[in-house]
C-alpha cells in the first residue's frame, strides 16, 4: 500500500470507533480487507449492525462537524465532534485513495475505503530516495 501504517491504523480507528458508537446493546463489527487486482488496490471495511445512516445524509456524513442529530438520539450518549469522517476522508484521499458507505437503517453501515497498492520495486525506491 502507499499509505503509511500510522494512517492507516488512524483510518481503521476512526471506523472502528464510530462502529461501536452507533451500535447499541448487542451487535457484530466486523474488520476486513480485500484486494482488487483490476483496480491494483486493497480495500479495506468495517461492519456494523448498528443503527444506521439514513439515506438523505448521503455524503454529508463526511461534512465537517456533521453529527446524526436530526435522526440520531444515540449521538447524545457518544462523544464525538462531528470531525472524525471528515479527516478520514482527507486522510484517505491524501494517499490517492477513495471512501464511501453501504446502510440501512435500523440494520447497520459498511464503511470502504479503497487505497492504491504500490508494486514492491516502486516502493522500494521510493523508500530509497
Ligand atoms: N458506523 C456508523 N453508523 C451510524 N452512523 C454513523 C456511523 N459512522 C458515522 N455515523 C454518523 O456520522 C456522524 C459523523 O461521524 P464522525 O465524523 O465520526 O463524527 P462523530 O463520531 O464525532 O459524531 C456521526 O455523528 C453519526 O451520526
Ligand atoms: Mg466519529
């Protein structure tokens, strides 16, 4: 990957974090990775069965400072700032990568994020220069 380890154990956190958030009482979260060779990338996910992103937030759920508050009273309990997606998407496409999200209300949210793999010469010299 072309990302560093430090962002993307910052990245994983972040998701993680909101998972077990915006899941109440009993739930499942699950980490995962795939690889893509047709789009020489790894993704990587994490699974909730939390309480969901209604669909009219769409993209905004990556504003900064957005918070669930016109749909969420789960907010009320969880510390947070409304800041964490946004600098997950920022860190994410700072290493050429891209972010997005599968819900359901009531049911829980997959968040993706897809990084490009580098091919070990081209890190190495990289890492070399
Ligand atoms: N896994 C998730 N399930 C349900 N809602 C989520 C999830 N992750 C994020 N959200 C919604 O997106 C909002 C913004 O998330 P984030 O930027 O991490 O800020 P914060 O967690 O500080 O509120 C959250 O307040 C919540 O409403
Ligand atoms: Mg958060």
């Amino acid at each position: 990957l072309r990302a560093d380890y430090d962002k993307i154990i910052q990245i994983m956190q972040n998701l993680a974090d909101n998972a077990f958030n915006y899941t109440l009482g009993e739930g499942l979260i699950t980490l995962g990775a795939y690889h893509e060779a047709e789009h020489k990338a790894v993704v990587l996910y994490v699974k909730d069965t939390g309480v969901g992103i209604p669909e009219s937030v769409g993209e905004r759920v990556f504003d900064r400072f957005f918070r669930g508050d016109e749909y969420q009273e789960v907010k009320l309990d969880t510390p947070g700032t409304g800041l964490g997606l946004s600098i997950v998407k920022s860190l994410v496409e700072i290493h050429g990568g891209s972010i997005w999200y599968e819900s359901e209300v009531g049911k829980g949210t997959t968040f993706f994020v897809r990084l490009p793999v580098v091919e070990e010469s081209a890190a190495l010299s990289q890492s070399n220069n």
